[in-house]
C-alpha cells in the first residue's frame, strides 16, 4: 500500500490490494484438523504522520505513524483437512461472501538518502462476514508484523 499526503502533510490516505493467508493446525487425541485459506481483497486506509520528511525539516530521516483502514476480501481458496481427508471451503457458507476487516496500527519510517524508505510496523485486525447469515460465526483476529521496503516513483 501507498501512502499519499491528504489535507496537510500528516494526514494521509492509504489504498491497495491484499492477500491474505488465514491458516490454522489443530486437533486432540482422537482427530488432527486444519485450515488453508486465501483472501483477496481491497484495503483503504487513513494515517497520522508524527514527523513528515520533507516540509519544515527536509533532513530528519525518522518518522512515526499511526494508523486506521478497511479491508474488504473474499476467499479464493480454501481447503480443510480433517483426519486426513479434504474438504473445498471455498463454497461453504462460513467462508465465502464478503468479510470485512477493521485494523489499526503503527508504523516507523526511516529514509535512506538516494534509495527510498525502510519501514517496520504492527497492525492488529479482527473480521468479520458481513454477507452470511448462518447460526456459526466466523472471526479472525489478527497481528501481522510488516517490513517494508518503499521506492519513490517520480
């Protein structure tokens, strides 16, 4: 995802593809289960920038953000595995349709004259299936750690 300046300089708006992995392995004496799945969505997002680089200070190569988006994803592939024999989640009610996914998090920049931008940051999100009204309710919450490495595109 992009960041791109919105009113003033440390306000700024996000959007870009997603795809997401939601992978669980589990099980107890008697069985053994597990889930691989993959979304694909449209994220858009807002961000508070601490210190923008360039403007007042253009030789600080430091800064933090703050930030809130929206993903909307739907599943592509799916499949789950229980006791050994496959079953295709990408039709079955819990799992298909529309899921949205709200997130906040945070985010450091560092630039590197001449080259662009490194990054580390950390989101937490929790979804939920907003097309489905079935009786069992799928949820994921997740904490995804992002590196990033960000090239000027002039």
């Amino acid at each position: 995802m992009n960041l791109v300046p919105l009113i003033k300089e440390h306000f700024l708006y996000s959007f870009g593809l997603s795809l997401n992995e939601y992978n669980a392995v589990g099980g107890n004496v008697a069985n053994a289960y597990s889930w691989d799945t993959k979304y694909l969505g449209i994220k858009g997002g807002l961000a508070y920038s601490f210190f923008p680089m360039g403007g007042d200070n253009p030789d600080h190569n430091l800064d933090f953000l703050v930030h809130a988006g929206i993903l909307g994803e739907s599943i592509i592939y799916g499949k789950q595995k229980i006791d050994g024999i496959n079953y295709d989640l990408v039709h079955q009610k819990e799992f298909s349709g529309i899921v949205l996914e709200a997130s906040i998090g945070f985010e450091v920049k560092y630039r590197v004259p001449s080259f662009g931008f490194l990054s580390i940051g950390y989101n937490f999100g929790q979804t939920t299936n907003i097309s489905k009204s079935t009786e069992e309710k799928l949820s994921f919450i997740t904490h995804q750690l992002q590196l990033g490495v960000h090239f000027p595109i002039n």
